[in-house]
C-alpha cells in the first residue's frame, strides 16, 4: 500500500514537473502578453497542485506535509489574484489582446456584458 | 538513478546552473537603461540567490533573503524611482573603456588569487574546520538550540548582532532624517492636498480581499518564523522583515493614508528605538546579576534558574536571553523597514505631480 | 525521480529568465517574475525533500506568500505611478460602506 | 580541469563583483550605482557562503544521527568522513558565514535605502541624479559665485 502510494507520488511529481515544463514553454512561445498570462497561472496554480500533491505522497505523513499543505494554499490563493491584477493593469493601460478588443459596456446589465466582446 | 548522470553530484549541477543564472542576469542589468526593469531583474536575481542558498546549506540565509529581496528592496527601489526617474542616461562606449579596462585588470588579478583558496567544498579548510565546527561541537551544551545559525547570532556574537541592530536602527534613522518620516503625506492629506489619479470605476475588489486575508496570515507567520528560530530557519531578522512587508502590502492595497492610521509614523519610530533598547537592556541585566555584557548564562538573578523546570537539562538563561535579543531585534527591523517605506512611500506628493498623470488616461472606454 | 523533476523545474526556471530578459512589454517581465517565483517556491520544496531535509519548506511558504507583494508594487507603480494611492477608488469605498 | 570544477565558485564571485563594479563605475545614474553596489554586495555573499560550504555536508540545524533523516544523510557519505568531519554523526556545512551574511543582507538593505534617500535629495536639490549633470551643476555655481566675487571687487 505504502509502495503503491509512492509510485503514485513519484508519478504526480513527474506530471507537475511536466506541466510546469510546458507552462513554462508557453509563456515563451505564446504572442502576446494575455496569453502568455494564461499559459503561466493555469499551469502554475495545476503544476504545484500535482507537484505538492506528489511530494506529500512520496514523503508519507509527517509535519512536512502540513507545510506542503500550507505552501499549496498560499499559491492557490496568491497566484491567480497575482495574474488577474497583472491582466487587468495590462488591459487599463490599453494593451490590446491579440485576440481582438474587449469592451467593457459602461452601465451595461450582466447580460449584455457577456456579450460583449466585439472585433 | 544509475547512468552518467550518477556520475555527477546533483548539487554541483543545480549550483553550477544558478550560479549562471546569476552571471546573466548580472549582465542584463548593466545592460539595461530602464531602471524599471533593472529592478525587475533585481528581483529576479534576489530569488535565484535564495534558491542558490537553500542549495548551499544556507537556510536561514535564504529566507533572509527571500523576505529582502521579494518584500522590501524592490518596493524601496521602486519608491526611489518614482521619487527621480526612470531612465538613466545613454553612455557612450568610449566612457565604457576606462571602467572595463579597471574591472578586466583586477578581476584578472582576484582571479589569480583566487587559486590560493580553499577547494569548493573542502572539510578540511581553515574556515571550515576550526571555529565553524567548534561552534556545531559547542552549540548542544552550551545553549542547546537546535539552529546553530541562531545560536552563533544569537549568543556567542551577540555583541555583534548588537551592532548589526544599531546600524539597521540608525540606517533607518538616517532616512528619515533625509525624507521625513512620511508625516509630510499625512498632513497633505489633511490640508487635501493628496494627489487622488486612481481613476473612478476602478474597483479592485480580489485583490483587497486577498489583501485582508493574506496580512494576518502573514503576520501569523512573522511570529511563528519568530519563535521557531531555535529549531527551524528562523529568527529576528527574518520576522521583522516579513512583519515589516505586511504592513507594506497594507498600505500599497489599501493605502498609505490608512496604512498610516493603523501604525502611525510615530509609534513606529518609537518601537525602532526600543528595539535596540530591549537588546541592550538584556546585555546589561546580565551586568547586574554579576556577569558579563550579554552572557546569558547570568540573565536571572542567582538561584532563580536552578528553581526553574527541568533546569538541569535546559540552559534556561541561554534560551530566555537568545528570545529576548531576538524579540528586540524583531523590534528594530520590523520598525526600521516600516519607517524606511513611510520614508520612500510618503514623499511622492510632489514626484507624482511631475511623473503621474499620464498613464491613468489609458485605460479603454 | 526527484532529481528528474528539480531538473525540469530548473528548465522552466530558465525559460521564465528567457521572458524576463526579452519580454517586449513590462507586463511581460513581471509575468516572467511572478511566475519565476512560483517555479521557486516549488524548487525550494523540492531540494528540501531531494536533500533530506523538509525544513527547507519554510522558505517556499515565505515565498508563496509574500511573492504576491511584489507583483502588487509592480503593477501598482504602473497604473498610478505612486505608492501612496489606495486601490480603490472613492466611489467603490462608499459603496462598500 | 580541476580548478575549473573546484574553484567555479570564486569565479562567478569575481565576475559578480567586478560587474557589480563595472555599473558603478561605468554609469553616472545614483540609482543604477547602488544597484550595481547590490550586486558587488551580493557577490560577496556568493563568496562566504561558498567557503562554508562542507562536501556532503547538510544545514546546520542539529538533527539526531540517528534519527530516520540522520541516517539517511549519513548512508550516503564515507563513515571514516562522517567520523573525521561530523559532529555526532552527521556532516553539517560551516555555521559562521551563515550567520555574517543573514546580517549583512538587512544591514544591506538599509544602508541601500539610505543611499537612495541620498539621490532621492539629490534629485530635488539638482533637479537629475545623473554625476555628470550634478557635477557640471556644481561648476556653473562655483563659476557664478567667482564671477560674482570678482565683480564686487572690481566695483
């Protein structure tokens, strides 16, 4: 059971490493700054996910795994607040999406704002 | 793992990787004429130097530098821009020659020198095997904390670690003799002079309640790292700085004004100096219970530690005395920093009437 | 098996560095920064466990908490110039009260 | 070959250093020279901790050798090295240089932090924090204040 919980582990490290290894790539590869942000948060946030839930399996319970506990919620919770401010000032100072533009309708209802997204 | 790659040490390879990830990015910096971006790699280096730390057996270091470097230098970097400017000078190569020629001439020269040093990683070198493996021989009987690191600071160069606490206090005191103690923003604000450039319909929302949520975590975790510097990476320098970046987040969520409000310049300052007074203090109750400046071993008075539980396996003059110096110098650095940002934040009335303005017209309709 | 994974960490370590050093827009580079301490806050797990020594997990939770401040600082300083500034405007703090 | 692989270290540190040097010297921007000054600072660092460095060695924060992590450590080192080495068993890395840099990193701060403030009054006195415009600055007031005073003697 132990063994079969270490392999597991080793195998979620090595998919965490991986998806980092491809986030990582992504942001080098992708064209432009929106996207870019994309590549990094999802497989930052997914990465360490599987990674840390790796290594706690690997290691067994001990009091490491309550700071792996803990070093995995402060990412899940600083990580994508960091991309979301980090997109948003991008697009206030008027970075255009490579995508197109996205307009936000001033005093729009939430249903119109859905739709919003013009050229 | 078998192969060639067994072959090799895997901490050789990780510090030979970030050690030239260290040398790149020194080059770009001196490439560089944005000081923005200068910066930005700053902060970059300061994390490569932390992982190179933690390679290198470093602990306590690296999180002394990972606090720094994350938390305060490039947030008191960053005030130092926007107080001048953020791009320097174009120089021309020929006043490059000079300074490469001295740098080319002496690096030619340490490197020569350098072949008298010690082997990477070799036991046996005079720093290695005398007074570096005498404190680790010492450590357990004579205070009995786990960390060395802190113990060695702590204890045996306590005296040092004083001055240290001093500089950093009077560092602080310095700046803000130079640039006000940020009570110059306060009362603009009163006389609503405050330059307000956030544009209306900004409304961070998830990055003020992350912001709630995370400062008391952070703070949490100031006082834990605080108290857990006898048996883990930890201690006075590390806390007071992340104490200090709290209070840094505070007021870069929410505000200097309420950041203000909530630790006024004042009390800051105050607890600064009683820092470095707490500390001392502790050296010279030792003078009064018959010891010397800071030997903890005479903290109590005679007869009270023998009354003590377990005293004899505990040095419970050791270990009171070691929190109590690093309580002070939580004190101070945590103080110092706040008041170095208050310094650097607090100036920037007139600054951004130079600088600001053109960039918040940006955003889209 | 731990060894494979610090080593690939470190690629993407090097890769984020790529970004930072030639990313076009400064948007970019804090990105690349950000990031970057993510990647070593995984790192630092890492070696912490490839060593034998766990304590090292400290340092990643200081990382992973205070990282975030950072990006704030940066990106602060681009939208409002100034780090004195709340992030909020009047209008959304009275609607809060 | 050899000194390649045993004194890489030092190397990095001297290129540290010596670019550290090189953007102070080379640019007149007080802002970029402590920045260059940081990293000259940091280079030193590289260099004590380098030193410290023991072969096999771990953090020096005590753990029992015979304990599971204790044993672990040891079984992959030499016991005649563990005997020669170690303290109790288990190889530790030199304490002493950890500690001068833990304080020279907040010491290092705050002094760059006074150094700023120091460029940040420059700035508001000269109006640049670039040595060539202060210095060029300092003459046209030298040279103002000596046509001024042999003026009023010529008066």
């Amino acid at each position: 059971m132990v063994e079969a919980l270490y392999w597991i582990g080793c195998g979620l490290t090595l998919l965490g490493a991986l998806l980092t290894v491809v986030g990582a790539a992504g942001v080098l590869r992708f064209p432009d700054v929106y996207t870019r942000i994309h590549a990094a948060s999802i497989t930052d946030t997914g990465g360490a996910t599987l990674l840390l839930l790796g290594l706690g399996l690997m290691s067994g319970l001990q009091f490491a795994t309550l700071k792996l506990v803990i070093v995995w919620a402060f990412i899940m919770l600083t990580s994508p607040a960091a991309a979301h401010a980090l997109a948003n000032a991008a697009y206030a100072s008027g970075l255009t999406p490579w995508i197109g533009e996205f307009r936000i309708i001033k005093g729009a209802t939430p249903d119109a704002k859905k739709t919003g997204n013009a050229s | 793992m078998s192969g060639p790659l067994a072959m090799l040490d895997v901490g050789a390879i990780i510090n030979g990787v970030l050690l030239v990830m260290l040398v790149v990015l020194m080059c770009a910096i001196a490439r560089v004429r944005n000081l923005l971006t200068a910066i930005l790699l700053m902060g970059v280096y300061s994390l490569v130097m932390a992982v190179w730390l933690t390679v290198m057996d470093a602990a306590d270091v690296a999180f002394t530098e990972a606090v720094v470097g994350a938390g305060v230098s490039t947030v008191v970097l960053l005030g130092a821009i926007l107080l001048t400017r953020s791009e320097t000078a174009a120089i021309s190569w020929k006043a490059m020659i000079a300074p490469g020629l001295a740098v080319l001439v002496v690096g030619g020269l340490l490197v020569f020198a350098a072949q008298d040093l010690p082997d990477f990683g070799d036991p046996a070198s005079p720093a290695n095997a005398y007074v570096g493996k005498l404190y680790l021989e010492m450590t357990g009987g004579d205070i009995g904390a786990a960390n060395v690191v802190t113990a060695v600071l702590g204890s045996y160069r306590g005296f040092d670690t004083l001055g240290e606490t001093t500089v950093i206090f009077a560092a602080g005191l310095g700046v803000a003799l130079m640039l006000g103690f940020g009570e110059r923003a306060m009362s603009d604000r009163e006389r609503g002079r405050m330059p307000v450039n956030v544009s209306a319909g900004e409304d961070h929302v998830v990055l003020r309640v992350m912001a709630k949520l995370l400062i008391p975590l952070i703070v949490l975790y100031a006082f834990y790292v605080q108290f857990h510097g006898d048996l883990g990476p930890g201690g006075g320098f590390q806390a007071g700085v992340i104490m200090a970046v709290a209070v840094i987040l505070h007021a870069l969520v929410f505000g200097l004004d309420a950041t203000m409000h909530a630790v006024r310049p004042g009390v800051a300052r105050a607890i600064a100096a009683l820092g470095v007074l707490v500390y001392a203090g502790v050296g010279i109750a030792n003078i009064v219970h018959g010891g010397t400046f800071l030997n903890y071993d005479y903290l109590f008075p005679p007869g009270v530690e023998a009354r003590l539980p377990d005293a004899a396996h505990h040095n419970w003059g050791q270990h009171f005395g070691i929190m109590a110096i690093e309580a002070g110098v939580l004190l101070t650095v945590a103080a110092t920093m706040i008041t170095v940002f208050y310094g650097f934040a607090g100036r920037s009335a007139e600054a951004v009437a130079v600088v600001g303005g053109d960039d918040t017209h940006g955003q889209n309709p | 098996m731990l060894e494979a994974a610090a080593a690939a960490i470190l690629i993407a370590m090097v890769l984020m560095l790529v970004r930072a050093l030639i990313g076009p827009t400064s948007y970019d580079r804090i990105l690349a920064a950000n990031s970057f301490g993510t990647k070593t806050v995984l790192f630092i797990g890492l070696i912490g466990f490839l060593f034998g020594r766990p304590d090292f997990l400290d340092i990643a939770i200081v990382y992973a908490l205070i990282n975030f401040v950072t990006t704030i600082a940066l990106m602060k300083f681009f939208r409002y110039r100034s780090l004195q500034a709340p992030l909020a405007s009047a209008g959304a703090e009275s609607r809060d009260g | 070959m050899s000194f390649v692989t045993s004194h890489f270290n030092y190397v990095v540190v001297i290129v540290l250093m010596m670019g550290g040097l090189f953007i102070t010297f080379s640019t007149g921007n007080l802002i970029k020279r402590m920045i260059g000054l940081a990293i000259f600072q940091t280079s030193v660092g590289v260099l004590y901790i380098s030193l410290g460095k023991v072969a096999g060695g771990t953090a020096a924060i005590t753990i029992e050798a015979t304990s599971e992590a204790g044993r672990a450590l040891s079984s992959k080192l030499d016991p005649g090295y563990v005997a020669q080495y170690g303290v109790d068993g288990v190889v530790y890395s030199n304490p002493l240089p950890h500690v001068l840099i833990l304080t020279a990193i907040v010491v290092g701060v705050s002094t760059l932090a006074v150094g700023l403030a120091i460029a940040v009054r420059v700035r508001e006195a000269y109006g640049t924090v670039e040595a060539g415009e202060i210095a060029a600055a300092d003459q046209a007031a030298i040279a103002q204040a000596d046509r001024r005073k042999s003026g009023g003697r010529g008066r």
